[in-house]
C-alpha cells in the first residue's frame, strides 16, 4: 500500500528541523577535538629561600610554578629590564640611534649605587650606556639615556609606565629609570616575567647584550652581576638587582634542547641565594617538563558553516605555531577542545580576526588558551541567501 503523502507545508518544515538539527550536530562535532584523560604525577616543586617567583615558558607565557607572583615588591635594579626596553623600543621606532651620542648631565653623574662611570659634561654613544645599564647595572647611565630619550627622567618614567600598561604588566608601577627605593616604585613577579618576554622576543637581535659578562668603561671593566652566566651555558640573561628594601633578586633565562625559560625570583637575602634559588627553579622545569609543538601557525583546525557568508565555511586556525610545555612524557595525556559558538560566525568576517579559543587541558588543568582566528577573509553573501540565513536563524532561535 502506498505511503500517504504529507501536505508540502508540512514537509518543508520537517526538511527545515531536520537540516537545523543536522547542522547544530556537526558544529558541536567540529567544536571540541579527542580527549586524553590519563593522570599525570610530578615531585613538588622546589620551595624557594624568597619573598616571590614564578617560572614560565616564554614563547606562551605558560606559567609553571608561581609563588606570591601578584605581591607587590620593590624590584630595586630589575627597573632597568624597562628602561633598556623601552631604549631598544625607541631605536626601533627611529626616534634614537645606537651611536647616538648622549651628553652625561650632572644630575647623572652624581647618582649613588651602582655606576658606569661616565662622567659630567662629556659624550657617550647610546650602545655604551645600554651596555653600562645591562651589564654594569649603571645608575648613572640610565638616568643619561632616560634624559636623552625624554628630556627628563620623571618624563621617562611616564613613557616606562605606558609600556608597562601596555604589554600587560597590572601590576607595576615606575617612578624612575634606576630602580632607587621608592614607596610608589614597585612591580610583581607576574609582571617581571611578562617583561621578561618582551625583552626576549621584541628586540632578539639586542637580547644577546644580556649574555656579556663583562664591560670595559673610562678603563674600569666591571662583571655582569648575573652569577649564572659563568656557572651554566645555557643561561644567557636576563637582570640582578638588590637593594635593601629589595633583597637580592635575578630575573634569568636559559635555553636547553631549544626549550627557554624565564625565572623570576624576588628578595633573597645575598647574591650567592638568588643565584641558587633561580637555579633551583630552571633545574626543575628543564628536568620535567618538555616542549610539544601542537599545531602550526595557519594549519586549518575547523571550517564550520558560516552565516551570511558569500563562502559556506570559515577556515578557522591560530596565527601562530602553539608550543605546549607538559610533563616530560605525557603527550598522551593532553585534552585540547576548540571553543566556538556556531550561531554567532556571521560574515563579514576578517583574516586574523579572533572567533574563539583553542584550550588545553593537562589532568583537567587548563594550560594554555590561544585564539582560535579565521585564516581567511569572507565576505557577505547576496541579499537571498542572507534572507535564507534569516530565517533559518530564527527558527533555530525558537528550538534553542
């Protein structure tokens, strides 16, 4: 016996359901990546004779042990991690030049602490301070390069605090160029370990100054304070300073089988301390953890149905390559899910514009969180296909 035949109203509706439904279906398909959900063990990490630290893997940010990182402390000369910085910031931009010639003022010939030795009236190339400030740890030379880049150093301590704004370090307050105690002059370790990135990777044809160990200037040569530089290879930066509302404190960097990291460790109580605490931390994080490249830069990681397009997808990825930091053997162990919301992909839509994120998670901690970008424009579609759009939204409006 023949089927009775449904009324057409009848079957373009159910044609509408069952299209809706299976597109929710493939949008929660395409949404979430396989999961591994194998326990991961580590030794606890190393506690540290200091007030604050933390150390992460820079490429990301990833943080993989942290201790009071968000307490607000006097970094003494690690200020001049910002004032290099911001230098290298404005050589770049063209508004100075390495071989620059800077008059010393009077005001930084008489500073206290730890000098250069630069003296009143005469001239000095940029290049000279900068390596007077990284190495020597020269008071005197970052208040002549602050003075030369902004006229005053309260002028440059405005331009330290909108590059600290603005690179995200919340937490961070500059009165001068020198790191001298001041009741408003305080930063975190959070915040020196996001500079610490900047320095790093902005600027990676100047990092290689943070290596020298020694510099010669007006005939005395003085040694880089950094104690790690001479006692393992692969340390090759980054900035000591102590004072005594400070403590002894180092914000150092190593690279290891093309792995880097970033320790940060705030108020020890003598040079030879914060050398070994740092090392402390690098030692641990080398010893357990490994880096895993988990997706590329431009690698099409979903393409799911767009609305309003004048293409049926989008191609979504991340504008960079995603470099993971796990415990050493555990691969197997990680759970990555993309996270979109299908109903809100509506063209038009921009090249490297942000539609969601690509999260990691090692025993159910998250990890890392990266946007999840389109890696191609799309464009609106005609006017009957967004009609269609429409009202296919609106009666997935009514089921939702």
């Amino acid at each position: 016996m023949e089927a009775q035949r449904l009324p057409r109203t009848q079957r373009i509706f159910l044609f509408l359901i069952g299209f809706i439904a299976n597109t929710l279906f493939i949008g929660a398909l395409t949404a979430s990546n396989a999961s591994f959900a194998a326990e991961t063990e580590l030794p606890t990490p190393p506690q540290l004779a200091a007030s604050s630290w933390i150390l992460i893997e820079p490429s990301s940010g990833q943080v993989l042990v942290e201790h009071n990182a968000d307490e607000q402390l006097p970094p003494a000369s690690l200020t001049k991690m910002m004032t290099s910085y911001v230098a290298a910031d404005k050589i770049k931009e063209g508004l100075a030049g390495w071989d620059d010639e800077v008059l010393v003022s009077e005001k930084a010939w008489r500073m206290g602490g730890s000098k250069m030795f630069i003296r009143v009236g005469t001239q000095v190339k940029i290049r000279d301070l900068m390596r007077g400030i990284i190495i020597q740890s020269g008071n005197d030379a970052s208040v002549a390069l602050a003075e030369h880049i902004a006229g005053s150093e309260e002028s440059f301590a405005d331009l330290m605090n909108q590059t600290a704004k603005r690179i995200g370090m919340t937490h961070t307050h500059y009165v001068n160029a020198t790191g001298l105690p001041d009741p408003s002059h305080y930063t975190t370790a959070r915040d020196l370990a996001i500079l610490a990135q900047h320095v790093i990777f902005d600027h990676p044809e100047d990092y290689e100054l943070y290596s020298e160990k020694e510099f010669l200037y007006n005939n005395i040569k003085q040694p880089n304070r950094n104690l790690l530089l001479w006692r393992d290879n692969s340390v090759d930066g980054i900035k000591t300073g102590h004072t005594k509302e400070a403590g002894y404190c180092l914000v150092a960097s190593a690279k290891r089988d093309g792995m880097r990291l970033v320790a940060v460790v705030m108020n020890t109580n003598s040079e030879k301390a914060r050398a070994s605490e740092t090392m402390k931390l690098l030692t641990y994080g080398f010893r357990f953890y490994e880096n895993v490249r988990s997706y590329s830069a431009g690698e099409v990681l979903a393409a799911p149905e767009i609305w309003f397009g004048s293409t049926p997808t989008v191609k979504l990825g991340l504008d960079k390559d995603l470099v993971l930091t796990i415990p050493r053997g555990t691969q197997q162990d990680v759970k990555a899910e993309l996270d979109y919301k299908p109903l809100e992909l509506k063209a038009p839509i921009a090249k490297g514009q942000q539609l969601g994120v690509i999260r990691v998670r090692v025993k159910d901690k998250v990890i890392s969180e990266t946007p999840l970008v389109a890696l191609e424009p799309v464009e609106e579609a005609g006017f009957i296909k967004k009609l269609w759009h429409h009202l296919l939204l609106f009666v997935k409006g009514l089921f939702s």
